[in-house]
C-alpha cells in the first residue's frame, strides 16, 4: 500500500522513463512493480514511456496513471526479441528524442530443479530475466553516453542470492545473473555519466502472488501468503510500491554517487538463517 507521503525527487521532474513490464496479470486492483514504478516516478513529474508484451494489460496501467494526471504512453513489446526492442527505444526517442531512465523490470519465475525442468523452459527464463536486461541496455546505452547521463535500474531478486523455498532454478541463476551483469557494467559505464544498479526485491505481495500459488502450492492462495508472511523477519511481505520507492531514489540524482550495487528490499530475509 502506498505511503502518505513518501519522498519527493525534485530532479526527476520531465525526465524521460522507459520502464519494461508496465502491465500486469492478476488482480487488476493492485499495483504490479511496473505499473508502482511508473506510478511513483511519473508523481515526481516524469514522463513515462513503457511497454508490456500484451498491449491491453499497458493500457490498463496507463489509464489509471492518465486519471492521476501522469504523461505516459505505452506501446506492446516482447523484450526477449531484438527487433521488438529496437522498435520500443526508436519510438521512445522519436516521440521524446532522449532517455534519461531506463528501468528493466520483467520477470518470470517457473518451477524446476535442472533435472526437472526441461531445456525449453531453461532458454524461455533465460530470455524473459536476462536476455531482456541486455537487449535494452544493447540498444539505450550508447543514447546515455551520447547524453553524458542516464540512470538504469534493474530489478533482480533474492532468489538470485539465497534459496526461498521452492525450486526455481533457471529463475534464481538468472536473477543473480542480472545482478553481477549490472555490476560489471556499472564500471564500464562509470566515466561515462551512467549509473546502473539493481533493486533486489524479496516476497512481495504483487498481482502475481496469485499465479504463484497456483504454481508452487497447488492453488492454495491464503495458505501461500501467510507462509511467505511467516519467511519475513518483519512478519509480512512487502508490496510494489516498496520496490518502487527504491527505484525512485536509485534514479533520482540523490544517488548519485551510488553505481553498481544492489539495494535489497526483502524485509530482513537474507539477513536471517530462516
């Protein structure tokens, strides 16, 4: 649930946002971590730019966002193919002819240990979590050094830094995959005026937590929510817009001597032996 008065970031007034993964699938009255994110920045007074694989679930993002006045324009894109995502940041840069922010937010988890799962599903996670971070920053990097600034945020999560619980291989190997490519790339960027860092969410509360239960505990929803509760050393999950506070402050110039690091947002969890 979004706080009364969370912070302010001034600077992030008419700053252009590519944000990935605006839409969301599940209950259409919350608030996914795509749809929090834009949502906060675009309060701040940023123009948002952002894309789903299914058109319909942007535009449901971006009518509530156009209701509380926000600019923002959204447009169908699958991120794991080169084409579609040279198309979005072309179209991103002929309507605003720069990016200043780019969030990578997608994200997939399925379940399977390597013996389990078969080798379509490894390359389908490795495309939707990973092959996704570096086609936009392929393609928006050159526009930041060409700027002399910019701000990428990439979400990760904790499944790439501990076990939690279910078996997700290919999501827990991708996920710390995006956190040292953001770290790597962070120190090749950093004489360049760009930052990059990766918010680590844990359980969090989201549209998504009840396709979750459907894959991991057998549909079980209310059994599912208070054993993910009970993992979290401060008693409840988080929410979207807990994620997206933190994307707000790691693109606004409050950060700005922050580049290559992980900001985890997970309640206590990896620093528990639970």
């Amino acid at each position: 649930m979004q706080v009364d008065q969370p912070a302010s970031y001034p600077d992030l007034k008419g700053k252009i946002v590519l944000l990935t993964g605006i839409g969301q699938t599940g209950d259409q009255s919350m608030w996914g971590n795509g749809a929090a994110t834009a949502r906060v920045l675009a309060q701040n007074g940023a123009k948002i730019f952002g894309c789903d694989l299914y058109l319909e679930a942007a535009e449901h993002t971006a009518k509530r966002l156009r209701d509380e006045g926000a600019e923002v324009t959204v447009v169908a894109t699958d991120v794991t193919n080169d084409e579609s995502v040279k198309s979005l940041v072309d179209k991103c840069v002929e309507k605003y002819g720069r990016i200043d922010i780019l969030v990578n937010n997608v994200g997939r988890s399925e379940p399977g240990g390597p013996a389990e799962m078969t080798p379509q599903v490894w390359d389908a996670q490795t495309n939707v979590n990973l092959k996704s971070v570096y086609l936009c920053c392929h393609y928006v990097l050159p526009l930041m050094e060409a700027q002399g600034s910019g701000v990428v945020v990439n979400v990760a999560s904790i499944a790439g830094m501990r076990y939690i619980g279910k078996p997700q291989v290919a999501y827990a190997a991708t996920k710390a995959a995006v956190m040292q490519f953001t770290k790597a790339t962070a120190v090749i960027y950093a004489q360049k005026g760009v930052r990059l860092n990766v918010i680590v969410p844990g359980l969090m509360h989201t549209p998504l937590v009840g396709m979750l239960a459907d894959k991991y505990a057998a549909g079980d929803l209310e059994g599912f929510v208070a054993k993910r509760n009970k993992a979290v050393p401060m008693g409840k999950m988080g929410d979207s817009f807990d994620v997206a506070y933190a994307a707000a402050f790691l693109a606004s110039s409050q950060s700005r001597y922050i580049t290559g690091q992980k900001l985890v947002v997970d309640g206590g969890i990896t620093s528990s032996t639970g």
